[in-house]
C-alpha cells in the first residue's frame, strides 16, 4: 500500500512540475475569443479554441461540483461544512462570457501566465462574480 501512494505522490509531482500555465491558457483562449469575434481560424485553431472552452467551464463546473459533493459529505457524516460558494454566476450569462473574463483576467495580471492555469480561472471568476455575503 505504501508504494502505491508513494507512486501516486510521485506521479503528482511530476505532472504539477510542467503544469498547465495561465499563459498556455491564455494563448488557446484568444483563439476561442477570435472564433467567437467572428474571425476565420484554421483546424489548429478551432482545436485551441476548444481546448479552452473546454478547459474554463470544466474548472468551473468542477469546483462547482466538488463544493457540493463536500457538502453532501459534510451533511451525512454530521461534520460541520467546511466549504462555501466562491462566486455565483447569474443564469442570463454565456459561456463564452465566461471564457471573455478568464481571457480578460489573464491580460491585466501578466504574473499569473507562469502559475497553473487553474488558480487563473478560479480568481477570475471569484473576482467577476463574488458572492454576495
């Protein structure tokens, strides 16, 4: 058992050290931005462009679900819940708004085209729409 998890620490580490980067992000979402303005794009670009539509709403989707998982959790183990919503976003909203921001996000704050394309996503829909508490 222990070299399974050693394994799996192992594999964790390796695929965080050549992560998916902001600036990886960025560069597929200006194709998918490009697509959606109207401009022409060839197949390389159609499949950058889905990668990123695809990329943004699973990162949302997925904390989204995983907020709610835990809190099933937490509810049936009768342990105290220890997630809260980090943004609502409001149902007249399209996709591609939400991809329009994450691009957006990325152009103003250069510092996170380094970190994991994740944390961008994640702070540019906190920051666009926060919860109100």
């Amino acid at each position: 058992m222990n070299k399974i998890i050693i394994a799996l620490l192992i594999a964790g580490f390796s695929t965080t050290v050549n992560a998916f980067s902001g600036a990886d992000l960025l560069a597929q979402c200006r194709h998918f931005v490009g697509i959606i303005d109207g401009n022409r794009s060839d197949s390389q670009g159609i499949l950058l462009a889905g990668q990123c539509g695809g990329y943004v709403l699973g990162v949302q989707e997925g904390f989204i679900a995983s907020s709610e998982l835990a809190d099933f959790v937490s509810e049936e183990t009768g342990s105290p819940i220890v997630t809260k919503k980090q943004w609502k976003i409001p149902s007249d909203v399209e996709p591609e708004s939400i991809v329009r921001v994450v691009v957006r996000y990325l152009e103003i704050n250069p510092d996170m085209h380094s970190m994991p394309a994740v944390l961008s996503v994640l702070n540019a829909l906190r920051q666009t729409y926060p919860v109100k508490q």
